[in-house]
C-alpha cells in the first residue's frame, strides 16, 4: 500500500492500475469515498489507461487533514501524486467533490490535464442548482446515494457497498474539511477558461447534486459534451459502472492525443 507523504506531513494513498505506457488517468474521488469504492471501475479503465487512483486527504487510508484547507490544499495533493509517479500530464476524472479538485486543476495547472471527465458535481457553491432530495426511509439514509430503484433490485450491491463505505478508519474530520474547500471555492465565471477536452456525466436521478448542474457545466465550457445516465443516482459508478465506463473510455480514446 503506498502512500506518498505531503509537506505538511499528511500521508496519501495511491495505488496504480493498469498497463504501463498507456495513456494516464488519474481519478478523483469524492467526499467520503475510499479507492475501494471503485473497485467496479477500475479493471475496465486499466483494461485501456494507466490509472492512478488515490483517497483524498481526510478519506480511507489517507490521514486526516491537520488543519484547515482549501481547495488548493486537495489539487497540490493531486498535483504531488502525479509528481510522485513520473507523469507530467493526465487525464484527469473527478467525481462530486473530486469534479470540483479536477476543475480547479485544470483551471490553476492546466499544463498538467489532457482531458477532463467531471461526474455528478457543480461549479461551486454560490452556483449550485439545488437538488429536490425528496423523502427515503427513516434510517436509511444512504438510499438517497442512489436512484430510486436501485436499492430493491440489487440489495446485495448494496450491503456491500455499505460494507465498504464504513470500512475502518474513520475520519471525524476529514469531510469537515472538504466541506470547508467547497464552500468557500466557486469555479463558475472561471468555466470558460478550461481549454481541454471535457465531458460531463451525471445520473438523472441524483438526489444527492441536481442533474441541472451538469447542464451548467457543460454549457460554460467550450466543447464541453455531456452524458446523462438514466435512472443513476449519485454514485453512478456503483451503480451503472459499465455504462459509466465505457463513456469515459470513449471520451478518453477520442482524445488520447490531448
């Protein structure tokens, strides 16, 4: 299990999938969410690209933050993981609040990204189409990760993925502190300004992030093209990961020389 250590003394997992000398991905994941939770996505994504994969600080193997941060705090993290393993440049895939790390990468480093998948996020707060949560089930809380219909038809799936989510350790601070870089970070009159490849993913029935949001993405950046998956929720990826996949191995094919 490698972990590549920060100046301010936090240690990052990483792992790395994949065929050397293919075309480099490096994943973003969201708030919460641990390398693990795309064990669904990675043998099909390194089937095709050299991937690299790591927990957020705050998030599975990763320590805590040790203070405050802001959202250069989470893409200098990125930005060490692909100094750590030689690349200079990657495509890049954000999911939720990864979506937001990839689209400030891109905007602050965009010498470092050869092309951006942005799945189920927003532009940032001050700009966010809110969602319409609707009701799930006292103490079921986490039904709302998903479309309406997933739970019952793969309650199996399910129970694992709950299984994985609150797999050990536990991090008391670490979604306090990704909520402090949302909150106070916003990338929507900056949009226009992302000059590589995108493509934009969302579930049509996220409850989690309106699939608005990624209407508003895909409009503002030039030649953005945007895939909405039917019936997914939030966690698309556990969800429908082949068809999430194959779209981004698509993208990501069309633009190997990005």
């Amino acid at each position: 299990m490698p972990f590549l250590r920060r100046p301010d003394g936090c240690r990052i997992r990483y792992e790395l999938a994949g065929a050397p000398g293919a075309p480099p991905l490096l994943i973003l994941e969201g708030v919460a969410d641990r390398i693990e939770g795309w064990r669904r996505s990675l043998p099909a994504l390194a089937s095709e690209l050299s991937v690299a994969i790591f927990d957020q600080r705050g998030n599975g193997d990763s320590d805590e933050p040790p203070g405050p941060c802001t959202m250069a705090t989470f893409v200098e993290d990125a930005i060490g993981v692909l100094d750590e393993i030689g690349w200079d440049r990657a495509h890049v895939y954000g999911q939720s609040f990864g979506g937001m790390v990839a689209q400030e990468l891109a905007l602050t480093h965009p010498d470092r990204v050869r092309a951006l998948v942005l799945g189920c996020t927003t532009a940032g707060e001050a700009h966010t189409v809110p969602v319409d949560e609707g009701k799930v089930p006292k103490g079921e809380p986490w039904r709302a990760w998903y479309g309406s219909a997933h739970p019952d038809l793969h309650p199996d799936e399910v129970a694992e993925d709950l299984r994985v989510a609150s797999a050990p350790p536990e991090h008391p601070e670490g979604a306090r502190r990704q909520w402090e870089a949302m909150v106070s970070w916003d990338a929507y009159d900056r949009l226009p300004e992302i000059s590589v490849p995108t493509l934009v993913l969302h579930g049509t029935e996220d409850r989690m992030i309106a699939p608005a949001n990624a209407e508003v993405l895909a409009a503002r950046i030039p030649g953005a093209e945007l895939v909405l998956l039917e019936g997914a929720g939030h966690v698309y990826h556990w969800e429908q990961p082949e068809r999430a996949d194959r779209d981004v191995v698509s993208f990501l094919r069309r633009h190997a020389d990005a």
